[in-house]
C-alpha cells in the first residue's frame, strides 16, 4: 500500500498538470491516509464531542479503521445524520446552526479533504484565501494593501447564507469534470445528503454543505472556484483598460514652471513650487482610458476595487449578482453588498475597514512627511481599527460605562485570572496590527487592564494601585521594552508558568500574519500514531491490539478528589491527553477499576 505522502503526491502533481482524477475511491481503502487523517484532527475540541450515537475519538485504533475500509471496499459505509446545534451569531438575537458528525464520519471527511485538498490546491485562484494552507485572512488583506493602489470604488460582496444555499447538483457537476469517478462522487452525495437530527427529528439536507463537517471548506472552495473564474476570466478583462494613466496636465504644467524657476536661480520659487507639486497626483485619476478591476476572496466574503465610474462599479454589482444566481445558485445579500467611493467612505471586508488615501490636502492633518516637503500619501489602501470592534470587545469589562470587576474569575488563581485577560487581548490586537490606527485600541487596553486589575483587588481585598505595583513587570519587544503584568505559577521540579498580559506595542506591522493553518510539515510524524501502530498497552504491557484512551483536558486529572489511579498518574506525567491501551484495560479505565500493572 503506497504511503499518504505519495498518494497526495501524485493528486497534487495531476491537478497542477491539469490531468483528470481517475479511480479516486481506490484510495478510501488505503489506511495510512486514514492514520494521516487521525493525526491531523485527533486533537480538535470536538473530537471528545459525540454526535448522533455516543461515538467518539475515544478507543480509536487500528480495528475500527480496519472496519470502516471494509465497508468502504463493498460500498456499504454510510454517513449517519448530524446532531445539529445552535450557536449565537454577532448580532444579538441570531443564531448559527451547527452540525456535530459522529466520529467516524469525521475521520471519513478528513481523508476526502485530504485528497481533495491535493488535488485542488494547485487549481485554486491565487486571489482566494479562505481555508487554504499558508493562507488566511492577513494574506488577503496584505493582497488588498500591497496592490489595490487607486482605487476609488470598493464593492463588498457577501452571499446570503452561502454554505446552507450551496445547491448539490451543481456540486456534483463541478466535482465531475474533473473527478471521474462515480464511485468517489457517490460518496460525496451520500455527504451531502446525510441530513441531521434535531430535536431527535430527521431532516433532509436539499442543499448545502455539511455545518461543522471536516470536508466542507473544501467543498465550498471548489464550489465558488467558479466565481473566481468568471471574475478573472471574465469581469476582469472586460473591464480592465489602458496600461497606464495619461500624465496630469497640471502636474506637468509646474514640473516646466519649476524648471524655468531654476534656469533663473530663483530658490524660493523652487521651493513653493515643490511643495505644491508634492500635492498633485503626478497621473490623471479622472483618465476616460484608463480602467482596473482587483477581485480577493475569503470563504463567502468577496471584495472588488474598481477605477473608474460609478455607473460601472454598479453594472459590475448587477452581473455578479446575476452570474451567481444564473449559474451557481446563490443570491447575494442586497443588504451587506455595497458599493462604497473609497476616498471618502470605507467598506468593511474581514473585520477591517478599508479606505483609500486622500490626496487632497485639506481633508487630513498634514503629517511629518509632508512637513519635509516629501510626497504624500497618494491614492494607498489604508486599513483601520473600526470604532465598533473597540467599543463591542470592551462592552464585557464593563458596568455602567467603568471598567468592572469580573466576578467568576474571582476565585481563580493569580495565573489564570492574567492569563484569561491576556488571550483575549493579545487576539484582538494580533488580528489588528495590520491597521494604521492600531493605537485606536489603547482604549481597549486600558478598560481590560483596569477591569483585570480590580478583578484581582477583589481577590485580595486590596486596591487597583497595590495590584499594578504587585504584577508590574518589564519585557524586552523589537520596539525596546515595554511594561506589562505578569503573574508566575511555581512548579515542582518544571518550568514556572508566566502569563503576561499587555508588553505588545501598537504600532502597525507591515508583516503581521495570521493564516487559517501554520505553515508546518505538509505530513506530521505524530508521536501517537508510532504509539498506536507499534507498541504494547501502555499499563499493563500486554502485547496485541491496542485502543487509545482520550480525555478532553489535562485538568480533568486533578479534578478527583480520591487518590488518583495508575493510568490517570501515567498521563499527568507524561502531560499527554491520550494514553495507548489494550482493551481489557481500557474497560478497567471506564469502570474505574484498578489495574493489576503499570508500566514505566
């Protein structure tokens, strides 16, 4: 059986020769990519989570995936309907639903991701950057920074319920020319159309990819692949002209003034006409000629930048509302898809506010670099901070407009109050340094900072000043060093634990980045797959077919009040959430039976 790393070799090397794929399903029966799939998702957060039956990643091994290429192989397996739930959306009031596979069907759609994944990576749009490896929101953004210069209309596009609406004909239709493989997209139908229980009741799935199921933002991608296609092979084209602006006739008019001011000796003159120059664009940003159209996507968000006419942007907005419809099914939101003028608004795309620099000096402060008769900011992408972020993410550390207390941390240890306090800082700011008013949020910081504060005065029955003075601390940054509060947790024999919240200076980072996946090796060696694969029960030693006992967290060990048992001291030492074991004693582990042997 030819190992994961080839298989997915071979995919991906056929897509990007744009060769068809042929006996796909052949591969569902390869375990090693099985194993690959284990490694790969074994340590989500809802793999202990059960879905319709009480199936989960605990007592995972060799056997059950043995069982599930079986069925496979006689075309027998299928997907069981999903547990779906309802979680809360942005706006107050509104709900997500949610779908919860069992585990086995989590496993299976981690395989098809994989070789779908192969072979359709290469295939993608540079400019989609949704649920790709080495790619996420900051590369989008980065894209819309780095190339969108000029730009004077942004058009924001959002599809209505994108993923619920994803029609399966069309699905099936776009899978097939280039997967040809019946069996493979029999499969993929019998995904799509596993339906879900809610409330114990059955319900088709008509449309729509699979909620919370591993292989959907695959699916979806190669689903609006052809979005991507019609903009770039069609809009973009079409609406593109001209290679370059025609020269500013204004601007030429004072580079000659300034040139006879010269032949003269006349400095000051110079220097006047400089000045007025750097105000100038050195193009003409009203040239009938001259046309562009940039397109980027993040998963079911789309953003175009347009240079030219209004009435242009509009048709635009009209032909994709039309292509969508006609061809993939799917409408555009009529609320969220604006046209915005980005000199003089900003359009929302990915959390961010987007705008185009102004050139004309009277609607900004002039800045250090105009002072030193430098040009301008002339028509670049500026990002921002939107007043809203700050005001929504500082809304829970708050009580009548102060900074508050946060009672339910109260009890908690020092580290873990500090530390609570510190991701949630430390996200929103990571996700922000791209903006050019990052500053903007040292109001978030101070509200999160007063509120930890108080928290921890309400601990100790002290004071907010005492509390600063106790956990103040000083940390070396790329920008110099910074202040910061840290709180230490001792351990024996082990490395302390510090949680540090603030020390992260805002100022903007040209290269910030945060994808959707690390960039790693493309094929981990996972520890406990070479566990699982080659040795005996890890308590008692006995040679034979081992299982894997999962737990949830590592706290969970500490939480008994009686003495601990051997496997629960065993996975605390090792600091490991999975422990290797042969049935019997797993069973014992379940019951809470004491096991006869422990292993070292």
């Amino acid at each position: 059986m030819q190992s994961a790393e080839t298989v997915l070799g071979v995919l991906r090397e056929r897509g990007r020769r744009g060769l068809p794929c042929e006996e796909l399903y052949r591969q569902m029966f390869n375990p090693q990519l099985y194993l690959l799939a284990y490694g790969r998702i074994y340590s989500n957060k809802g793999a202990m989570t059960p879905g319709v039956t009480q199936e989960t990643v605990d007592g995972m091994s060799t056997g059950r995936i043995d069982r599930i290429i079986d069925a496979m192989r006689h075309e027998r397996y299928r997907f069981r309907p999903a547990r779906r739930v309802y979680i809360p959306k942005k706006q107050i009031g509104k709900t997500r639903p949610l779908g919860l596979p069992t585990w086995s069907d989590k496993l299976v759609g981690e395989v098809v991701r994989l070789l779908l994944e192969a072979y359709y990576e290469p295939v993608f749009s540079g400019r989609s950057h949704g649920f790709r490896p080495r790619k996420g929101c900051h590369t989008a953004l980065r894209e819309v920074v780095n190339t969108w210069t000029g730009t004077t209309w942004l058009i924001e596009g959002d599809i209505a319920d994108c993923f619920g609406s994803l029609d399966h004909e069309v699905m099936l239709r776009t899978l097939g020319e280039k997967v040809h493989d019946s069996r493979f997209l029999r499969l993929v139908r019998n995904m799509l159309t596993a339906g879900y229980l809610e409330d114990w009741t059955w319900h088709a799935t008509l449309s729509g990819a699979p909620q919370g199921g591993v292989a959907s933002p695959v699916l979806s991608n190669i689903y609006l692949h052809k979005l991507d296609t019609y903009v770039e092979q069609t809009l973009i084209p079409e609406y593109n002209r001209g290679r370059l602006r025609a020269r500013s006739t204004e601007y030429r008019r004072v580079e000659s003034a300034i040139a006879r001011a010269r032949r003269r000796g006349d400095r000051v003159e110079v220097r006047s006409l400089y000045k007025r120059l750097h105000r100038l664009p050195s193009q003409d940003p009203n040239d009938p000629d001259y046309r562009r159209l940039r397109y980027v996507r993040y998963a079911d968000d789309t953003l175009l930048g347009f240079v030219g006419p209004k009435a242009e942007a509009e048709e635009i907005k009209r032909r994709l509302a039309k292509f969508l419809r006609d061809d993939l099914k799917l409408e555009l939101s009529q609320e969220k898809t604006l046209i915005t003028h980005a000199r003089t608004g900003r359009a929302r795309f990915l959390g961010y506010e987007i705008s185009t620099a102004s050139t004309d000096r009277r609607t900004r402060r002039p800045s250090t670099t105009d002072r030193r008769n430098r040009r301008s900011l002339n028509g670049t992408i500026v990002l921002h901070v939107p007043a809203a972020v700050i005001k929504a993410k500082s809304a829970p550390f708050l009580a009548r407009g102060k900074p508050a207390c946060q009672n339910s941390l109260v009890n908690e240890s020092d580290h873990v109050i500090v530390g609570k306090f510190a991701i949630e800082y430390r996200g929103v700011v990571q996700y922000y340094l791209m903006a050019g008013d990052v500053f903007r949020l040292h109001r978030l910081r101070w509200v999160m900072e007063t509120a930890m504060l108080r928290t921890l005065a309400r601990k100790h029955g002290s004071t907010v000043s005492k509390m600063a003075a106790r956990f103040k601390a000083k940390i070396q940054t790329p920008y110099g060093p910074r202040t910061c509060f840290e709180a230490r947790m001792p351990r024996d024999n082990r490395k302390e634990l510090i949680a540090r919240f603030g020390g992260i200076p805002l100022k903007r980072q040209k290269t910030a980045e945060l994808t959707d996946r690390l960039a790693g090796p493309a094929y981990p060696h996972k520890e406990l797959i070479r566990r699982l694969q080659g040795n005996p029960c890890e308590v008692c030693g006995q040679a034979g077919e081992v299982e894997v006992h999962h737990i949830r967290s590592l706290n969970d060990l500490n939480r008994l009040d009686a003495p601990s048992p051997d496997w629960m001291k065993l996975m605390a030492r090792r600091r490991r959430k999975a422990l290797v074991v042969c049935g019997a004693c797993h069973e014992r582990i379940h019951t809470g039976k004491p096991n006869a042997m422990l292993t070292q």
